[in-house]
C-alpha cells in the first residue's frame, strides 16, 4: 500500500507520519498524535465519540475523514480544553450537572456542545438537543447533558461567573 | 463536606441524612474522563503487537467445505490465519458457556450456525492489513436449511447441532410452580385474560465495542487486558479453557466505555486472541467493529403466553406462563447454573397471586448466540414487562383503572417477607405508597379529566402505568453459582496512616461510578473523608475474588462486602482507641462518627486520629488497619417502583410523542442521590429504545438485519424524553446498609409504561395489544386495522 505524508496541527502541535492513504483521521490522531480521548464507536458515521473541531470550531466526524483529507489543517481534540490543569467551563459543567457515566462518549459530546454554542450562544433546550443530535451517548439519557450545556452557556457568556467559581 | 453537585438532582429521598452516604458527591472519577485521558481498551498498545480480525459467515446456516488462506497469506505484514482446525488441534476450539448448559464454538467447526459467525481469526503487523486479509480469506460454503424462529425448530425438521447427544433443537425445560393448582384456579375464575406477548430480540450495545490485548510476558504469564465485567470469572474461566493455572493469568479490565451486560460473556474473538499471542509470542489485539459488536450476542428473544385469572371484583386468582425462547446456536446464557432461566420467576411481579405456574422450552435457531442481559438481572425484564403489559390488558376487560386493579392486588407491606408462589422470598416493598407518591406527583386525576375531553374530540391521549417489582443481587450462596463459583463479592479496604486510604473490589463499573459510591460506603462507616479513598477494580492480581457486575449486583453484593469490611475495620480501631485513650474497649461508643468514652464527655478520638495511632502507638495491638471480607448475601434484594408514561400518538402518522415520563423508585437506601438519578435516566431511555425503535430482527433467509447503528437505533438526543423522577425509601431488611439496587429498575419498569400508555391512546379504537418495537409503521398500521375493522362492522 502506498503511504503518504500526512501533516496537521493538533491541539497546536504539528503531527507529521507517514500513513496510508485510507487511513482514518480518528486513527491518526489517536495513533500519530498519540492522543486517546478522541474514540471510535461504529463502522457507520452514526455515535459521534469521534468528533473533533476542524479549522476553528466546525465539528467533524474525525471517522468519516481520512487522515489525507486533514493534511495541512488544524485539528482540536479534548486533549486541548483544559488549560493548566484548569477545566474549560464545559467541562467542568459536564462534571457539575453529572453529564457523563463511562466517559466514551464524552469528548465528543462537549466538542459539540462547544461548536453549538459557538454558533449560538443562547441555546433554547431544543436547540441544544438538536446540536447533539448527532452525538449517542448510551448512559446518561441527555437530560444532564442539557443542562451541562446550559451551564456551560451561562458561565461563558459571563466569563466573571467563570472567575467567580474559581475563588 | 465538599464537592456536593450543583445542579442538585430532582431525586429527593426519603431517607435521613447522614455523614457521606445520601449525599450527591461528586464523581471522583469524572476528571480523567473529561480530559480525554480514560483508558478504554483501544487506548492501550503493548510493543510489538499484532491486530487480529476475524472473518464472519454470510451464511446463516452452511456446511464449510473448505478454506483456503493462501491469498490472505500474501498480504504484506499477513502473519497467520487460524481456524477451528489450529484450534482443536490445541484443544481450545470449543468454549464452555457460563451457565455450564452448552458449549460454543470458537471458531466454526465443520459449519456455521448463524450469520456472521466467526469462520477464522487472522493476524498481522497492522490492522489495515488484517482488515485486507479477511477480504481474501476463502471459505467454500454449502448453504443449508435455515431454521429462522423456535417455533419451526421444535418441529426439529432440521438438526441444528449434531454434536450436541440430544438429537433435537429443544435445549431444556424449566419450569416453577404449582400447575394442578393454577389450571384449577383458573377453570374456576370469573375471567380468565390470554395473551401472546413477544419481548424482541434486542442488544445492549455499550458505545464502545467489546476489545482485548493478549500478551504472554518472558515469564510465560499471560497478561490479559479485556473489556470485562467480570474480571475474576473470566480469570477462572481461562484456566478451564486454556488449562492455564490461575497464577499465571492476570485480567485487567481498564475503563469501559459502557457494559450493561454485553461485556459479561468470553466471546470467540478473545479466545482467538489468547490462541494467536500463544503460538506466535506476540501481544495480539482486538477490537470489535460495531457490526462484530452487535451481532455476536443479543439480549430477550421470549415469546410469552399468559393467562390471568380474576374475580368478577378483580381479584386475581391464578397465573400462568408459558414461554418459548429463542436462544440462537448456542446457549450462551450467562444464567446462574441452578437457572436456565434466570429470575423469570419473578413474573407474578408486585401481586398477591393465590397460585402461579411458569413453563418454559429453549430452542436453538440460526441467529447469533446468547440470552445475556440487556440491563436486566437475568430475564427480570421479560418477566415484568409481562405481567405490567398483562395487568392492563385485564383492567380493560374488567373495565377497571389499571391503577385499582393494582391496588387491590399488590402484595401489602405487612405481607414481607413474602414468599411469592414462584418461589421468591421478597424482602420488602411498600408498593401502594410507591403508587400514590407517583400518582400524585404526576397528577393522575387531572390527566384523566384531559384524556377523557382528547377522547371525545377523537384525539389519541395515553397513560401507561408499571408497578413493576425486580429481583436482583445475586446471590446467595446455596442457590447462586457461575461456573460452579458462589455468587459472593469480597472487599478490601486498606487504611493508610494519614486517615485516607484505598479499597478494592471485584467488581467492574462501566459507568456507575463506583470509584465514589464505594467511597461514600467506607466514610460513611468509618466518618473518613469520601474524598480521600482510592476505589481500584478490574485487575485480578489485585483485586479480591469478585463475581462482577452486571444483573444489578454490586451495590447489594459488594455494598454489602464493603460496609462489613469497614466494620470490621472500626472493631479493630475500637482496640486501638481505647489504648490511645487508656480505657477499656467497652467503655467505648461509636457515635457522631467517632470513638466516645461513655459517661466523659470530651473524652473522644475520631477515625483519622486512630488511624495514625494503628501505625504509630498500637500498643498490644496488631499494627495497620484494613480489613478484607467476603460477603455471601442471606438473600435477594426486591426494589420497586412506579412509571408513568405519558403519550399522544398521532391518528395518522402513528407517531407517538412521550409528553411526560415520571419514575418513582424504591431502591432502598440511597448511596448517592445525583448518580442513582443518572442512573435512571440512562436506563429510562434505554427501555425507551426498546419499547420504540429496537429490534435485532432476522428475514426469513436468516439475514441478520440489524447489524450497525443504521438500523439498530440508539436514541439521540433528539427523541429522548425529559425525565422526571423521585424516591420512596424502603430499605432492605437484610442488607448492610439497607439498600437494593437501581441501575437496572428503568430498563425493567419502563417498557411496559411505554407499550401500556400507547395501548391506552388506541384503546378507544379497539387495539389491545402491539407487541414492540412501537414503530410508527406498526401502530399506524394498528389504527388503520381497528379503523377499517370499525368500519366494515
Ligand atoms: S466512530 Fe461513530 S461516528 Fe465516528
Ligand atoms: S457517558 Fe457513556 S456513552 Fe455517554
């Protein structure tokens, strides 16, 4: 099989390897960039564990893109969120609102959740559960998961809120 | 104490408050997880490893009259292709399942039995490779007879497995009760209600696919990294498969990315793994695709037929049940061996029934193995969903509220322990106040008043109520055993100089938070910071002997192991404390949480204090303070509960919105109100899947036609209701701490709400039953039937 290189920024850092062309960005990632938290889930571009941000804050199924299709592009993975050991408001809000149980699903799920509120800051609850609609998760029923998303939306609409919790 | 959630659950609990237990901590589990740093199967590669893939038969049914590997081999990085022929000649082609009643094949031995079976495992230095070589592996098939659902493999027209002595599909009979004095009981009724209720085939399919890592180190030993919820069974079962003494075998179950039940069985891709790693002495992985995933094991699959018999007043009088299950190619139940059909016996549910008979025959079929759980504590959930479903269907034929019928029949919380007639002993319940809690809450009068103005504009407005009793934690001893091992749970804890310290157990959370309800468990008997323990689980070399978690055990087991291991722990500091103290250990109460010299006020040491003097000032005591214990429960834990569903269905799209959905459960105490909450919100919406979208459903070819998360739904976000929930409190008599279970009381109880309140929108139309998955397709269907029925009257 012919391999090719393949160069990207994760999280920042620039990945380089040389992969075969079919090879998926989930599994460079996980692999090439030696980071874990981004998972697989199905063969059918249906649970979502995969999400990564592309270029900014547009979510991308990192399964359903091959590595290639990534090259000279950035890349941010859950890896990324927290910032000296200090959680991103979202995920401290999924800790908070006990939006998680085995975890699988979670990084995805708040890359999403942080793409949406990109895109809308103020979500109604529908919104929030029509931004995740492409996200399973198998444990938590969602409902806490809403409500992560909301409290994530308020802290970082408010960032004192977010200094506030710090004190 | 710190750490509380903020966004306090809606549970509210009927129990007083206590030191650490009760409280809505916190996951300490949660920040590894949220930083992308769990390590799930995938997440670990050992040096030099090799990936297997296995091939699978696109034949359901098929003699196998040859493989060739020859064009596989050529794939640069191929290593090896193995088939049942290696693996016999090892003596490991065959498997035994856990309930001790059947074997399965490892890989197919002479011919497949199902779609998708394993045919042959292949390795090589990547997994695109590995992947490429199943393409070229060829497999000459004679395609044979295909024996698509039990009921024509009863005729036994076709013999699914030669190899079996029993030259027939019926695998066994089981049977409790008293059958002469049902069939009297209900010759004799005033009504007797018949149904023929189906509970589908359906899987569990955890989001992350099963997967494992095999490795034989220098020293020989083989190191065994699996998605388990059984660790330590899987460490005896590979001796008895593999012949390998037990010391030389660690299982290590890392974090898994969701279990409820699919992650209990040894399946075939695991023993390939060991197989490969052994003979080319190098660590093998795998990891399941998704369609591996879901087609390598299912859940349910009984087709049920009950009857009811009832006084004119509605008093039931009699139960019986006959039931055919489909068990797939082989019987990989994951049963205790004294019960081939698990808990089904727990289907005269929450009602006093004077009589009661249960009959059931197992039948191999042409689909994927199994009758593992889904959720569900060995076949509870089949059996409450029945007699739920079946309870509804008798109020309407006795035109009485579903709710009345059920008041007037549940067992009285004076009655416990009660001994049901299919041989339970309930341990306790409170059922009538579970009942009004929900109904009030809901607000069930003025639900009624609604539904009955929708009715008269012709709208479609049902409620579904489920008063629905489980039987888990299993089990005693005398009647409970996996593989012949007794069903215990051990525990031990370890308490370092400082007042912290570390506790492990063998069982296995995929999700339920054990790393902070054990914690809570061990501070709130010793008044120790929950914070401060370590909760380590999953590795056999490690943790003490545990038979796992799955069929809601852990709390009622290991619960139970960990608040006597404390116990034990706090008899101990008594001696230490009354040395530090210079009384004597009788003078001593344990009060508020610490030591208390009786009759000195002051006079106190607390845990942390002891702790430090277990290392520093023993005196003639032993030094150090841990304590190991094993825990055989005197008998089965009985939660309960009462769902309500409630629906309007579309009159003609048949789509059915769940409008408001309310769980009002009893789990005895309460170790932590937020994760018990999350608990049943994840099992709400898994029952939800089941009642509306789920089937593992096979064509009459034997086509499995279910394979991937495209036609398997998982709910999304989207569909998923909002849920409401609330507690009512009646401990366990027996238990440690008084508690039950919960994780797996949505799954079981919500079903029948679904299916009851959907049946109660259509019930103005004359339908009575649909059996699930409620699709929009089928109660469409379902009103257009009672329409045109209606209308050539
Ligand atoms: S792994 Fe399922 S969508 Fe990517
Ligand atoms: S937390 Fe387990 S899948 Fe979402």
């Amino acid at each position: 099989m012919n391999e090719v290189n393949v160069s990207m920024k994760i999280n920042g850092k620039t990945v380089t390897g040389s992969v075969e062309s079919r090879v998926l960005l989930a599994h460079f990632i996980r692999e090439q960039g030696g980071l874990t938290g981004t998972h697989v889930g199905c063969d059918s571009s249906s649970c979502g564990v995969c999400t990564v941000l592309l270029d900014g804050y547009t979510p991308v199924k990192s399964c359903t893109m091959y590595a290639v299709m990534a090259d000279g592009h950035e890349i941010t993975t859950v890896e990324s969120l927290a910032v000296g050991g200090k959680l991103h408001p979202m995920q401290q809000a999924f800790w908070d609102q006990h939006g998680l149980q085995c975890g699988y699903c979670t990084p995805g799920m708040m890359l999403s959740s942080i793409a949406l509120l990109k895109q809308n800051p103020n979500p109604t609850e529908h919104e929030i559960r029509e931004g995740l609609s492409g996200n399973l998760c198998r444990c938590t029923g969602y409902n806490n998961i809403v409500k992560a998303v909301q409290q994530a939306a308020q802290v970082m609409n408010q960032p004192e809120l977010a200094a506030a919790a710090d004190d | 104490m710190t750490d509380i959630a903020q966004g306090s659950p809606e549970i509210v609990t009927e129990q007083p408050a206590k030191f650490a237990m009760g409280k809505s901590m916190k996951r300490k589990e949660d920040p590894r997880f949220l930083q992308g740093k769990g390590n799930y199967i995938d997440d670990i590669n050992l040096k030099g490893q090799l990936y297997m893939a296995l091939v699978h038969s696109p034949y359901p049914h098929a003699n196998i009259r040859g493989i060739d590997s020859s064009e596989a081999m050529k794939i640069p990085g191929a290593v090896a292709v193995v088939t049942s022929k290696e693996l016999n000649a090892y003596n490991v082609g065959w498997l035994p399942t856990f309930h001790g009643l059947d074997k399965q094949m490892v890989l197919a031995d002479g011919k497949v039995l199902y779609q998708y079976q394993e045919v042959a495992a292949v390795y090589a230095e990547t997994r695109e490779a590995a992947y490429d070589m199943i393409e070229l592996v060829e497999v000459d098939y004679e395609p044979l007879e295909v024996v698509n659902n039990p009921f024509k493999a009863m005729k036994d027209d076709v013999l699914l497995r030669p190899d079996r002595e029993a030259k027939t599909n019926h695998i066994y009979n089981w049977n409790v009760g008293d059958q002469g004095a049902t069939d009297a009981a209900l010759a004799t009724s005033d009504h007797v209600v018949k149904q023929h209720v189906v509970f589908p085939r359906v899987h569990a399919a955890p989001l992350e696919p099963c997967g494992c890592i095999a490795e034989f180190d220098v020293m020989g030993r083989l190191q065994f990294y699996v998605t388990s919820q059984a660790p330590h069974v899987y460490r005896t079962a590979l001796f008895l498969v593999l012949g390998i003494p037990e010391d030389k075998i660690r299982v290590i179950s890392p974090d898994l990315g969701g279990g409820f039940g699919n992650k209990v069985p040894v399946y075939p891709g695991y023993v390939c793994a060991i197989a490969g790693a052994l003979v080319l002495q190098r660590p093998v992985k795998w990891i399941e695709t998704r369609t591996e995933n879901l087609t390598s094991s299912f859940a349910r699959d009984y087709h049920m037929d009950i009857e009811i018999g009832a006084t004119k007043e509605g008093k039931l009088t009699a139960l019986k049940v006959n039931t055919v299950a489909d068990h797939g190619a082989f019987d990989a139940a994951a049963d205790p061996s004294k019960y081939p059909a698990g808990m089904f016996g727990i289907v005269s549910g929450s009602y006093d029934f004077p009589v009661a008979y249960a009959n059931l025959d197992a039948y191999f079929t042409n689909k994927q193995p199994g009758g593992v759980a889904y959720r569900c504590s060995f076949r509870v959930t089949e059996a409450s969903y029945l007699i739920e479903r079946a309870m509804d269907i008798v109020a309407d034929e006795l035109k009485m509220d579903p709710t009345e019928l059920r008041r007037k029949n549940f067992i009285q919380k004076e009655q416990f322990p009660y001994k049901s007639p299919l041989n339970f002993t309930y341990d306790s319940g409170d059922y009538e106040h579970t009942m009004d809690v929900a109904l009030e809450k809901i607000g069930y009068k003025q639900l009624l008043e609604e539904q009955a103005e929708k009715r008269a504009r012709g709208e479609l407005m049902g409620i579904g109520i489920s008063t629905f009793t489980e039987v888990t934690g299993a089990g005693p001893s005398k009647h409970f055993d996996i593989l012949g091992i007794k069903m215990f749970d051990g525990a031990e804890i370890r308490i370092h100089p400082s007042g912290s310290g570390i506790i492990r157990t063998g069982t296995k959370s995929q999700g339920q938070g054990h790393e902070t309800t054990w914690a809570q468990i061990v501070a709130e008997e010793l008044g120790l910071d929950p914070q401060n323990f370590l909760v380590e689980e999953g590795d056999t070399d490690t943790a003490p002997y545990g038979l796992g978690t799955y069929a809601s055990r852990s709390t009622p087991v290991a619960g139970g192991a960990l608040a006597l291991a404390a116990r034990k722990i706090r008899e101990k500091a008594r001696k230490i404390a009354a040395h530090v103290l210079e009384v004597s250990e009788h003078d001593l109460e344990w009060k508020d949480y610490a030591f208390h010299v009786m009759g000195a006020p002051g006079k106190t040491i607390t845990m942390k204090e002891v702790a430090f003097a277990a290392y520093t000032n023993p005196g003639d005591n032993e030094p150090g303070l841990e304590a190991t214990l094993y825990y055989d429960p005197p008998n089965m834990v009985f939660p309960h509960g009462t769902y309500v569903a409630v629906v309007d269905v579309d009159r003609d799209t048949g789509e059915t919105k769940v409008r408001r959905f309310l769980a009002v459960d009893d789990a005895g105490t309460i170790i932590n109100p937020m994760i018990v909450e999350g608990q049943i919100h994840g099992g709400l919406t898994e029952g939800f899947a089941i009642a509306f979208m789920q089937e593992i459903a096979y064509d009459e070819a034997g086509n499995n036609l279910a394979t991937n998360f495209t036609d398997y739904l998982i709910p999304t976000s989207l569909e998923s209701p909002h849920w409401e929930t609330a507690a009512t409190c009646t401990p366990s008599p027996h238990h440690p701490i008084g508690a039950k279970s919960v994780g797996e009381s949505p799954n079981v109880g919500s079903p029948a709400a679904f299916v009851n309140a959907v049946i109660d929108a259509l019930s103005p139309l004359g339908v009575r039953h649909i059996d699930m998955p409620l699709t929009r397709e089928k109660v469409w269907a379902a009103i257009r039937t009672a329409e045109n029925a209606v209308a050539a009257d």
